[in-house]
C-alpha cells in the first residue's frame, strides 16, 4: 500500500528534500510506480487527478511531476491535461502510458485507438541512443498496457525517441521544454531496463 495525501494537508507539510508529485490517472499500479520513484527520491507525494486544483498542485512547489498511466482518456483524466498546460515550461514532467498520450496531445500529436491493443504483453522496443536510454541495450523488451498510440507526431515538436518494429511511437521529448513520454510501463517487472530508464529522467 502506499499513502495517499490529503491536499488540504499536504500543502502545509514541509520536507528536507525538493517535493515530487506524482498524478494518478486512477491505474491499479500506481502503488509500484510509487515504490520504484520512492527508491529515487524521499518525497514523492501522490495525488489522484481529481484530488486537487492545478492552483493547489502549484502550491505545493514540486521538483518534478509524473503522470501515472489510467485506464481512460487524456481528456477524461481530471486535472491531467491543466496540469500540463501550467507547469510544461518550467517543470520536469514525465508522462507514462496515459501520460505519455496527454503530452504527445498537448504538443500536437494525434490520438488514435491502435491497429491491434495490447494489454500484458512485451514488445521489442528500439531507442536512438538519446540519454534517457543510457546504458539499455539498444533493443530491449518494454510490458505494454494501451489500446491508443499518439500518431502524426511528424507535424509537431515532438523529438521521437523509441520506436517497436512496427512504428508505434514508443517514446519522445521536446526540444525545448522538459518532457518526456514513456508510452511502455518502466515500471513493471517486464520491463527490465525500467529502472535504468527512470534513473537516466533525473539526469534531464
């Protein structure tokens, strides 16, 4: 189990470290995501996405944002895509399934259901060699859980960075502000490389 945080409370906590938050799109396994930050750093505060105000959320300062994934839509996901739209300039943000398909939306991509779902399975993931897959051999197994894909990523900003065999954009960043989508679950036992991937966010 892993607690959970009032707001009304948590903005009057204080901590020796810098805060992080982590949303909660409403997913079943936002307790192990949780546990692998947790192993990242000693402040990592989880909120579900309609828990509190994106006022609220800049209230309480964090360091860093991770979007957790969820079994809807960006534009069902509570505060998700308002909570992008404040703090993408400024904040490190991390989206992860669902919040990979929240950024990819909000710098333009298109969502889109996939050719074929695929809940529970590993796929074969490619990466170019960028920083965030520092030390992870160049093609590794990643567990995936969606039935949508951002796609016409080409007209935007978007920096791709993974790919699986057949084009599915896997993950990406931007140029200019401090994003990075992860479509895959990192943090799933299938997905080995997982914890060397998060590890390499906080180098960014």
């Amino acid at each position: 189990m892993y607690l959970r945080i009032c707001p009304a409370f948590s903005i009057t906590l204080t901590s020796a470290f810098p805060m992080w938050v982590l949303l909660d799109n409403y997913d079943s396994f936002t307790h192990i995501l949780h546990h692998y930050l947790l192993q990242l750093h000693d402040d990592v505060r989880v909120f579900r996405n309609d828990e509190l105000t994106v006022a609220e959320l800049a209230a309480l300062q964090p360091e860093r944002i991770i979007i957790s994934p969820g079994p809807r839509t960006p534009a069902h996901a509570g505060i998700t895509m308002d909570v992008i739209g404040r703090f993408h300039q400024q904040i490190p943000i991390l989206g992860i399934c669902l919040g990979h398909q929240a950024l990819g939306m909000f710098l333009g991509g298109k969502l889109v259901k996939a050719e074929r779902p695929v809940h529970g399975s590993t796929t074969a993931v490619r990466h170019n060699g960028h920083r965030l897959f520092h030390t992870v051999p160049q093609t590794f197994d990643a567990m995936r859980y969606h039935s949508l894909l951002i796609t016409e990523w080409e007209h935007t900003e978007l920096l791709p960075l993974a790919f699986t065999a057949k084009n599915e954009l896997m993950a990406f960043t931007h140029p200019a502000f401090p994003l990075t989508g992860i479509q895959f679950h990192p943090e799933s036992v299938l997905t080995p490389a997982g914890e060397s991937i998060l590890r390499n966010w906080l180098k960014d």
